[in-house]
C-alpha cells in the first residue's frame, strides 16, 4: 500500500510539473518598457530586446515597441499626438483610461497602437504586423499593463 501511494505522489508531482512547464510556455515572454513600468506579452519563440521594449517575431514580420513617453504624461496628450503621427488610423477605443487605435504604421505595415493611463504616466504599445491578422496584433496589444 505504501508504494502505491509513493508511487502515485511521484506521479501527481510530474504531472503538476509538466503543466505548470506547458502553462509558463504559454505564457510566452514580457517585453517591458525602458524604464521598466510597463509590459505586454508576446509569443515564447519571440526575440526581445533587452532593456529597449522591442520585441520581434521570429520571422521578422510582427514587431512589437512598448514605451512610457515622457513628454506624454496623460492619456488626453496620447491621443492627441496620435491623431497627428496616424491620422489614417481609425480609433477603435477611447475611454477615460485606455486608447486604442488600428491602421498603417509609420513603416507602411499595418498597426494596432494602443496606450493606457497609469498614475502621472502613459503606456504605449505599437503593434506592427506583415503576417498574421489583426486579431492576433489586438491580443498582444490588449495584453498591455503596469509592470509588476
């Protein structure tokens, strides 16, 4: 009866191990701001570049860049400077505390730009795709939050 239960305990520990290695690359990778206050997250395969906010698919053709403008202090300021560097792009979301914004990126590839409010901060994250959908751009977007 011992073993039964030894044996049983080992393999519950296994299993709970490989889920927990199969739920952490899922998760994928964080890319984090330069100056480390804000995050999204983006596919394990993906390259990060260490302390800039850039991430890349391993194709190259999606490119993500996560930063905290300091001259954009407020959500309101965000929106306005947006609506002059992307005045094609089409709003899609726009509330006291989040902004969002889909259409061409600066170089000529679609985009899905969005920003959050934090406290006396903005968080931004442009998301540039060559391949994949919009869908997939969205959910890296939508994934963007204050760094723990």
């Amino acid at each position: 009866m011992n073993v039964i239960v030894l044996n049983l305990r080992i393999g519950l520990t296994l299993a709970a191990l490989a889920a927990g290695t199969i739920l952490c690359a899922q998760e994928g990778k964080k890319v984090t701001s330069h100056d480390g206050s804000c995050q999204v997250t983006v596919p394990a395969d993906w390259q990060v570049s260490g302390s800039f906010g850039i991430a890349n698919s391993p194709d190259k053709t999606i490119d993500v860049a996560v930063s905290t403008p300091m001259r954009t202090p407020t959500l309101d300021d965000l929106k306005q400077t947006a609506a002059m560097v992307y005045a094609g792009d089409k709003v899609t979301k726009s509330t006291a505390s989040e902004f969002q914004m889909e259409g061409q990126g600066l170089n000529g590839k679609p985009n899905v730009y969005r920003g959050i409010q934090l406290t006396g901060k903005v968080c931004i994250v442009e998301v540039t795709y060559g391949s994949g959908t919009v869908e997939d751009a969205r959910k890296i977007a939508g994934s963007l939050k204050a760094a723990k």
